[in-house]
C-alpha cells in the first residue's frame, strides 16, 4: 500500500514537493508519489538535498523511533566508540531571545568554584554497577552536573528547591548532601520512585525520607491543573532542578504554566542541547547562561526566573 509506513520491514511511503520518481535510502525504499497524511515532518532528500516530507501516521514513540533511525542513516556520526552519542544543533547567539545577566555570571562563577572541591563520590555505590558506566562516573566534572549541582547548592543555599524528574534519584541525593539543614526539596515525578523500572532501577531509600527534608510528589505537572495545584509550592521555590521527560510536550507546557504564576528563582535546566530541548531552551524568555562546559555534555542552562502575575 502507498505511502503507509511499514515497521519491521525496509519501507517507508515520502511525499515530495520538489520531484517524483522513487528515491532510495540507506535503508529504506521511497515512492514519492502524493497522498493525503495525517502530520508532515519535514527531512533532507538524499536525491536533491533539499527537503522532503515525511508522513507520519503512527503513535509519538513510534514517529520518535522512525526519525531517529532516518536521522542516524542519513546523518551518521562522525566520532565511533562513544557509550551514548545524541544529535543536536547549533545557533547564533547575537539574535538570542534573552541573554545572562551580571547575577547569572557571579552565581555561575561562584558555583563553579564550589564544584570543584565537591565530591558525590560517596552516592556513587548507589548505582549499584547498574548502569552500564562505572559508578564513579557521576563525579565526572565538567562532564556530568552532579558537582555543579553541589556547587549551586554552596552557592544559593536554597531554603526551598524543587526538582522536576526524580527518576532514579542520583541528583536529589546529591542537592540533599548539600542542602543547608533547615531546607526542603521536593522532587516530583509520575513514577512512584520506588517502581522505577529495573535493571537499573533506584538509588532511594526509606531512609533518604526520614528527617522530612526530600518528599516526592507524583504528579505530571505538564497538566493545566495539577500545576494549578501545586502553584503555591512552585511560587515559593528559590531553585528549580528542570530534569523532565524531554519529550517535546512537557517542557514548552511547563515553561508556559511558570509565566502564569509569580516566580523568582534560580533555575537549572539540563539536557537543553538534547534535540527536543533545543527549541525550548532557545525561546525561554527570561535570562539565561549556557554553562555545558561546566556541567553535562547533553547540555545545561542557568536561569534567572523572576516576574510577579
């Protein structure tokens, strides 16, 4: 059948608005001839250079895994013998939407200080050998965020901090080792933590919730109303950990839920050089400081959120 994508099998139906004929892929096999599709997104032709567009009328994860192959076939990596490798893009920055301001830069440059005679070494065993890399990894700095995490916690000394994605818990333990005695972090999540999937599974423990400084909220605060719900909480926040599903969805509504609502705060965002976080840390519209080279290699932002509503 035309222009139907077929998984599990070398074909995938294109249609393109410069030419027809049949090109063919890497992998797979193209008929360019026109037919109605639910959603267009639009990639290179490999016969014109030019863009073609691809229909896509399956589910989002489905739609994500065909990109992603059609990407890595037509645009393979240049560097081999990497343990994750991720696709991304560059812009200007004279024609950026916001830019840091002397706050960010003294805050950036104090947190880096603090960074380096920070050590998680000691949260390393949590991980148990599950993860595919050694433990100690995660004090890997610059490289990985957890000591730049430490780091704005010396530097902040956050009364209230709030975490968007606990997942398997590494960077909640590291904030709670360097979080003053009278703070509270609330790390939200739509998994329990205990239910994180296994192999890995998580580096919690009962006794991380003991004292009633770290709660979990399980919550998708990407819903209009469940946001509403903990408005107040977020208000209060002076530092904000966004570590999210970077799904393309959560995020830009997350992002639009925090200008409804009185904020000021520090914010982390991570993983902004991640394809799907491009858009949204580029079109942030408060100030903002790139410290990648200081913290994750996928990419990190310092932010100055700070408006009243």
């Amino acid at each position: 059948m035309a222009n139907a994508l077929r998984l599990g099998s070398p074909g995938a139906a294109l249609t393109s608005k410069r030419h027809g004929g049949t090109v063919t892929w890497p992998f797979v096999e193209v008929n360019t001839h026109p037919a109605p599709v639910q959603e267009i997104a639009v990639h290179i032709c490999p016969q014109c250079r030019k863009d073609i567009a691809l229909p896509f009328i399956l589910s989002g994860g489905m739609k994500l895994h065909l990109r992603d192959r059609l990407r890595y076939r037509l645009l393979p990596s240049p560097v081999r013998n990497v343990f994750l490798a991720e696709y991304s893009m560059i812009y200007s920055e004279h024609d950026s939407p916001s830019r840091p301001n002397e706050r960010l830069l003294d805050i950036a440059a104090a947190a880096i200080a603090a960074a380096r005679k920070a050590d998680v070494l000691d949260i390393a065993p949590r991980l148990g050998s599950r993860f595919g890399f050694p433990n100690e990894a995660i004090n890997l700095w610059p490289g990985v965020n957890y000591r730049l995490l430490a780091g704005l916690m010396q530097t902040l000394a956050p009364k209230q901090v709030v975490e968007i994605g606990t997942s398997e818990g590494v960077s909640a333990l590291t904030m709670l080792k360097y979080l003053r005695p009278d703070a509270s972090l609330t790390t939200f999540d739509v998994i329990p933590w205990r239910n994180i999937s296994q192999p890995r599974g998580t580096c919690l423990r009962e006794s991380d919730f003991a004292d009633g400084r770290l709660r979990q909220e399980v919550a998708d605060l990407g819903d209009n109303a469940t946001f509403g719900h903990y408005s107040a909480l977020l208000s209060g926040a002076d530092f904000l950990f966004v570590d999210g599903p970077k799904d393309g969805v959560f995020e830009p509504r997350f992002v639009a839920a925090l200008q409804t609502i009185p904020m000021n705060c520090i914010a982390l965002f991570d993983d902004t050089r991640w394809w799907n976080m491009l858009k949204v840390w580029r079109e942030l519209p408060w100030p903002k400081l790139d410290l990648t080279s200081f913290g994750s290699w996928c990419g990190v932002g310092l932010v100055e959120i700070r408006h009243k509503r």
